[in-house]
C-alpha cells in the first residue's frame, strides 16, 4: 500500500457564498476537520453542502473574509490544481480519451511525476482498487461501480492531502451503492487520509462518518458523530432527516404527556413543551396485561409492511398524526389490530422546533 | 411475395436518388474526356481537355490549394478556441456571440464579399493580394468550424471534466491539450472537412473578391464554362475531384488513430502483489 500517513487538518474560517444572482448558498461556516477524519456534509439539496466542498476544493472561492486552511497552510486564493486535493464526482469525470490506466496516471503524468513511480503508483491503486483486469478498457466499456473505482484510484494516486467525495455513489443502482460504500469505508479507515464526502443520504452518511454535518438553508444545523446525531438531535429538522422520527403533539400535565391514545410519563426536565418525538425502534408493543408504570398508548395498526429483518407498522389514534413503530417480524399483526405500545421516558425527545 | 415487393420499389427508390446525384457528376467527368463532346463517345477519349485545363489554370487550382489550407490553418486556430471557450462560458453573452457567429451564413455571399470590398477595397496591396480572397472564405466557413466543435463539446459534460482535470494538478493550458482538444477530435474532423470542401467549391464571394491574378478552381470553372469549349469546363470537374477527394482522405487518415485501445482481453493474469 501506498503510504498515505495521516491526512492534513482542514480549517474553514467564515467561508459563505454568494452567487452572482444574489442567492446565499452557504451561510458563513467555520469548520474545523481533523487530519485523517471522514467528515460527512448530509444535507437536502440545496443546502449548501456542495458549495461547501466546492470551497474546500478552490472550485467556488468564499465571500470575502472567508478563509480556508490545509494544515497551516492557507489556501483561500490556490486554485484547485494547486491544491493538491483529490475529487470524487457524482458523474465519474473520468476522461474518455483514455483507457482506464491513463485516467489514473493522468494527474501524476501532469505533476511530471518520473516514469517508474508514476507506472509503480498505478499498478499498487490498480491493485488497491480491484481494476487490474480492467487497465486497458475504455471508459464506456465500464459499469458504474467500476467507473467510481476507477475516479477514487485516479483521485488517490495523486497522494491528496484531502480526498474529496460529492455524491460519488448517487448515480449507482441500490446493490451496488451498499457494495461500493463498504469497499470505500474499509479504505478510507485504512488509509486514514483527510476526506469530505457529500451526501443526501442519511445512511450513507452514518456508516462513512466520524462526524456528520447535518445542512439545512446554507447553515449547520448540528455536527456530531452519527450516534450523537441521530440519539441526540439537536432540532426537529435533524430528527426527522436522519432516520425516522414520530411526533407526538398532547398537553403536558406535571411530569405526564396526554395524547389522544392515552398517558406517557415524560423524562424529568423535558423540553418540549407539549411536543415529544420518538424513533420507531424505541416504542414497544406491549402485552395485555402488562401496565407499565410509565403510562401506555392505545392505537390501531392501519398499515403492516413486512421487511423481512424487521416489521413496520403504521398506528394511528395514538397521537393527532399515526406513528411508525418497529415490531418483530414474526409477530401476527394486521391491520385493525388493537395494539398498546410503551415507551420509555428516556427514549422521548424534547426538541426545539426550527425554521 | 409482399417483402419483396416492397424491398424492390425500395431499391429502385435508391438507384433512382442515386442516379439523380450522381448521373450528372459522372456524365461531366466523362465528357471531360471525350474527344469531341458533340460526337459523344465514338469521337474517342482523350486526356487532351485535361492537360489543357492543367496548362491553362494551373495557378488557379494551386491558388484554390493554398486559400483551401490557409482557410482551414485560419479556422482551426481561432475556432477551436472559440468553441472550447463558449463550451465552458455558460452565460448569455456567449449565447448572443454564438449567434452571431451564424449571422454570415444568413447574409448572401455576395453582400458579404461587397461589404469586404466597400471596407477594405481602398487598400490597393490587399485587395490584389490572395489574402483578401481568405478573408471571405474563413467568414464564410468560421462558424461550420465553430458550430461543429461546438456541438461535441457541448455533448460531453466538459464542465466538469476540466473540474477533473484540474483537481488532479493539470493547468489551463494543460486541460485544453489533455482534456479538451482530444474530445473535441471527432468535432474538429468534422468542421475540417467542412472547411475545406466549402473553401475548394466557394463560388459567390470568390468571385466578386477574385482578380485576373488570383482566380481559384471554380471561378476558373466558370470563365471556362462561358468562353470555352464544354470538354474543358468538364475536365476542369475532374481536376476539381482530383484535388478534393485526396485532401478529405488525408483528413480523415490523419484524424484516424488515438483511440485509447480497446480491451485485447478480459482477463488478464494478475500479476502476484498486494492486494
């Protein structure tokens, strides 16, 4: 393997954009991204999370006042072919002149990197990235998946001091984009380089992050890594992007939430007001005869959708809206079925709502 | 049988559009020579027509050359800049420079060569110089150039190609050469053989730009055509498609190779390393 040592701490000091229309993408932003950490920008589309990559990568500049650091060293005003980073594009990019070893030598033959270790570098990323076979094929003779292989070995043979990724597996059919993740997991782990990766994919950016920006309208709506970020959201807008989430609008009564389908004892110094929010794994379906001391709520299952590994139901008349819950799959339920369900205080969310 | 009746009325389709084109071409090229063109063919045939048109126009199918080369040197060196420019600009101006790229295309070739002469006419050195006549023609064959790379940039995602490009180190200029240039090839053959066969048959503004001097092949082709006999207006058609023809092939030969190679074989050992 190509020794790759411990990626350079990015800084984002301030950096918002303005378009030339006038348009705000990206509200002033600090960032401070660790040497070796796979940062993830999760976002919906047109939260400035790809304006933000473009930053980092010298192909939008920030407003003025806005900096940007590799290391110590600033780079605001180098554009990107000095930057020494390493792109990823959701559309490959890959060059269709050249056959696949050429697209991985090109940024070395431009860098003038001598013959011997440029052949040597692509051989170890050909052999890295599962492509020898594949060395002399056009770019059209390739799968989609082959071709993203193709664009991280080119973007890797450079030695980047940041690696960085914008939707690179949009664009790849279901199976595939969870194959290609796993691969791209293992290797940023092993490589340990320094990588911003951009996704509307919530899942994608829970299993590659050490941390995971959730974006919203050009600001951050919270940083955190994916545990802290989906258990311990900071608004209703995170909470409901990442994962699913249940709202539970009643009337807050000394300690207790009432709701249409009953009582539910809250945390102690709950924030929410009347508003409570839940993640579908966290209720349970309760027995009969059980009456658990932190309240039940009474519901009909309007809809069963059986998922092999798990099941998910649709409740209503527990709460104003129906709810998702999870249940065991090998559980009889259909819908009309009178259910209860239990939920512990702890697992009940008290979020500000935002904008 | 019902294909086959179809399939003949077909062919005969064909055969009948082919012989529309080519009846006419092969019929001149034939009395060129022929003897005696009123006697047709029992006259005899004869290379005579040809030397003579040889002899007698000789600097005009070299003028036609030159003006033919200059004319593509000319439009491959501002057009395919151009076009590789306007492919990346994405703003309305270069919409609007787009179009009026165009506009000689709408105006009369002899509008255009008249604007030439009321514009630059006064300057005594250039009107009788050759150059004057390749002013009209890189006017007149500028935007099949530019169109032509154009519309294969345009079908590429050239944007972020160069964005590729760019995060792996290459500059400017060297994105144009690498990245550029080689996905433009099949655009710039295309326009070059364009150029060419619209600079070689060029009639209208050439002769109202052309001077006793400097005649190319089809103004002489016309002169012959009014003042001579008709075997040598015909052997100057063939002396037209001797000159062309090789030139277009010469194109496409040197445009043919650089294709990055095809697969030789899908497995191929792997040789022992790490994986």
């Amino acid at each position: 393997m190509t020794a790759h040592s411990i990626g350079v701490p990015v800084r984002l000091r301030a950096c918002a954009k303005t378009f030339r229309d006038g348009t705000r993408a990206l509200e002033p932003l600090d960032l401070s991204i660790q040497g070796g950490e796979t940062l993830v920008l999760l976002g919906p589309s047109g939260c400035g999370k790809t304006t933000a990559l473009r930053i980092i990568a010298g192909l939008e500049s920030p407003d003025p006042g806005g900096r940007v650091f590799f290391g110590d060293d600033e780079v605001t005003g180098v554009p990107i072919e000095k930057r020494k980073v390493g792109m990823v594009f959701q559309s490959y990019a890959l060059f269709p002149n050249l056959n696949v070893a050429d697209n991985i030598s090109y940024g070395l033959k431009v860098r003038r990197v001598e013959e011997g270790e440029r052949r040597r570098r692509v051989e170890s990323m050909l052999q890295m990235m599962h492509l020898a076979p594949l060395r002399e094929r056009r770019i059209d003779q390739l799968s989609g998946g082959q071709k993203q292989r193709v664009a991280l070995a080119r973007a890797l043979a450079v030695q980047p001091r940041v690696l960085l990724m914008d939707e690179p597996l949009t664009a790849l059919d279901a199976k595939l984009r969870e194959e290609l993740r796993l691969e791209i997991n293992a290797l940023l782990r092993s490589l340990r380089i320094t990588t911003v990766y951009v996704t509307h994919d919530q899942s994608e950016a829970m299993a590659l992050g050490d941390r995971i920006v959730v974006m919203s309208h050009g600001r951050v709506a919270q940083i955190g890594a994916p545990r802290e970020v989906y258990h311990r959201p900071a608004s209703a807008f995170v909470a409901n992007f990442i994962g699913t989430t249940n709202r539970l609008d009643g009337q807050p009564d000394e300690g207790w939430l009432v709701l249409p389908g009953g009582r539910l004892k809250l945390p102690e110094s709950f924030v929410g007001g009347g508003t409570a929010y839940f993640r579908p794994e966290d209720a349970a379906i309760l027995d009969e005869v059980q009456s658990p001391p932190e309240g039940a709520l009474a519901g009909t299952v309007s809809a069963v959708s059986f998922l092999g590994d798990r099941m998910r139901l649709l409740v209503e008349g527990v709460a104003s809206e129906p709810v998702i819950i999870e249940a065991d799959p090998r559980r009889e339920l259909r819908v009309g079925d009178r259910i209860r369900l239990g939920i512990e205080p702890r697992r009940l969310l008290g979020l500000r709502s935002d904008s | 049988m019902q294909r086959n009746g179809l399939f003949i009325a077909q062919l005969l389709f064909t055969l009948l559009v082919c012989a529309f084109m080519f009846v006419p071409v092969v019929l001149s090229v034939m009395a060129g020579f022929t003897a005696n063109y009123i006697r047709g063919f029992s006259s005899g045939l004869t290379l005579r027509w040809l030397f003579e048109v040889w002899g007698l126009y000789k600097d005009a199918i070299g003028l036609s050359l030159v003006i033919a080369l200059a004319c593509l040197a000319v439009t491959l060196i501002v057009g395919v800049p151009t076009a590789y420019f306007l492919a990346k600009a994405n703003h309305w101006t270069t919409r609007l420079v787009e179009e009026l790229l165009v506009t000689p295309l709408a105006v009369p070739g002899l509008a255009i060569a008249l604007g030439l002469i009321i514009t630059y006419g006064g300057i005594r050195e250039f009107r009788s110089h050759w150059t004057f006549i390749l002013v009209g023609h890189v006017l007149y064959t500028l935007p099949f150039m530019v169109r032509s790379v154009l519309a294969v940039l345009s079908s590429i995602d050239l944007k972020t190609l160069e964005e590729g490009a760019a995060s792996l180190g290459a500059s400017y200029w060297q994105r144009f050469f690498t990245i550029g240039l080689p996905n433009a090839r099949s655009g710039i053959v295309a326009g070059a053989l364009m150029v060419l066969t619209l600079s070689v048959g060029e009639f209208n503004i050439t002769w109202m730009l052309h001077t006793p001097i400097n005649k190319t092949v089809p103004v002489g082709l016309a002169d012959s055509y009014a003042s001579m006999r008709i075997e040598i207006g015909s052997a100057y058609t063939t002396v037209f498609l001797l000159m062309i023809v090789p030139l277009l092939l010469l194109i496409q030969y040197i445009a043919e190779p650089a294709r990055p190679s095809r697969a030789k074989a899908a497995v191929v050992p792997q040789p022992a390393g790490s994986t």
